[in-house]
C-alpha cells in the first residue's frame, strides 16, 4: 500500500516516513497544502495521513477540495488539534478518522490498514481466495495450508493482486502503487515479482493480458 505523508514538522514527517515503511507500507512525503494537492491528483494512493497545520494551503481546507472534486481516497487527520469541536470538524469535511499527536505508529498503521478494506468494501483483515489467504497485519501469506515466505515486494504485488482481484492492472499501475518516488525501477522489475509468485505459489493465480497487463481471476483456486 502506498501512503501520502502530508506533514510540514521535519522530525514528525521522518518518523512517520520511516515507520510506516518499516510497518510494510510505501511511503511519499510532502510538506504544505499545495504540494499534497498536486501530489493527489497524479498519484495513486491507498490512504493519506494529514495533519491540519500547514503552510501554503491548511489541511482541512485541502480535504475540502480533495473531496468536491469526488475523491475518495482514505484520510486520517494527524493533528495536536484536541478540542472536540477540531474533531468533528474535521470528519464532517470528510476524513475518515482523527488521531490526536502524539502517536502510536503501530495503531496508526492498524487504522490505515482497517480503512484501505473499507475503502474495498473488506471486513475480514484477512484476504482470502480459495486456498490462498494473505494477512496485512502480519505480513503472512497461506498457500493450501502452508506458509509461503515472499520478499516484502512480492507481498505488495500480491496484496495488490487480491485487493482488484477481478481487474487488469498494467505493469504501470502496479509500479505506481508498489514505489514511492525516488525508488529506482528497473524496466521488468514486475514482470520478475510475477514471476516469483506464480512459482512460489501456482502459475494458475496470476493471469497475463497480452498488451493490458496482470490479472488476478475470482475464480483463481479453482
């Protein structure tokens, strides 16, 4: 899953970068408004934490935009903000959820994880298909009843895989929603996590759409 940070304090905006990485996710930071503005509308994220404080354009000024123009990606408000009056001003613009500073990283990570199944219409923490059951929180996969190790990539891809099961994702969506900016990504760096699912797991799973991309069917068990 990849996060958008949008933080202006350096050491709170670091920890949360680290963090969150260190707790499986993918994460990009800015600091100010109009940089979270620009950054939303050309990438793809699976959650975005928010504090309200921030130079050039304030936060619940930025969520007010973010949702008039239909988006709908997850929020979590981050803030020292307490009274309650912040609170349910700021759900009421339409966040998600609100965390009063300081934080607990590892509720924050369970919270951005309960909200990305929402978002999918998910209530199980666990995603399941057939025989095949990947576990976020743990960073566990199951294949017919035994563990199966992948590299922390590999889990991205497949969590990736299972969460659209269904729909074609081309190799450049998946890259947009498995590397945050700066990473380097070779040229077939998909093409080979596909390669090391299909044979740690079953070829069967992971289907490829000549010229589209990579598809995960419903009916992949069968």
């Amino acid at each position: 899953m990849r996060i958008l940070i949008v933080e202006d304090d350096h050491s709170l905006g670091e920890a949360f970068r680290v963090g969150l990485r260190q707790q499986g996710f993918e994460t990009d930071w800015v600091r100010d408004g109009i940089a979270a503005a620009h950054a939303l509308k050309t990438e793809p994220y699976s959650a975005v934490v928010l504090d309200l404080g921030l130079p050039r354009l304030e936060g619940l000024e930025l969520l007010r935009r973010l949702r008039a123009a239909g988006n709908k990606v997850p929020v979590v408000i981050v803030t020292a903000r307490d009274p309650i009056e912040d609170r349910v001003r700021g759900l009421d613009t339409g966040a998600d959820d609100y965390i009063v500073k300081p934080v607990d990283l590892q509720e924050l990570a369970a919270r951005l994880r309960a909200l990305a199944r929402r978002a999918h219409g998910e209530a199980d923490p666990v995603l399941r298909m057939g025989d095949l059951s990947l576990e976020p929180a743990a960073h566990r996969v199951t294949f017919r009843g035994q563990t199966v190790e992948l590299q922390a990539r590999e889990f991205a891809l497949l969590q990736e895989l299972m969460v659209n099961a269904g729909r074609v994702l081309s190799r450049e969506q998946l890259e947009r929603r498995l590397y945050a900016w700066g990473e380097e990504v070779a040229s077939n760096a998909v093409e080979v996590h596909i390669h090391h699912l299909r044979r740690k797991l079953a070829p069967h799973l992971i289907r490829t759409v000549r010229g589209v991309g990579y598809l995960m069917p419903r009916d992949a068990h069968d």
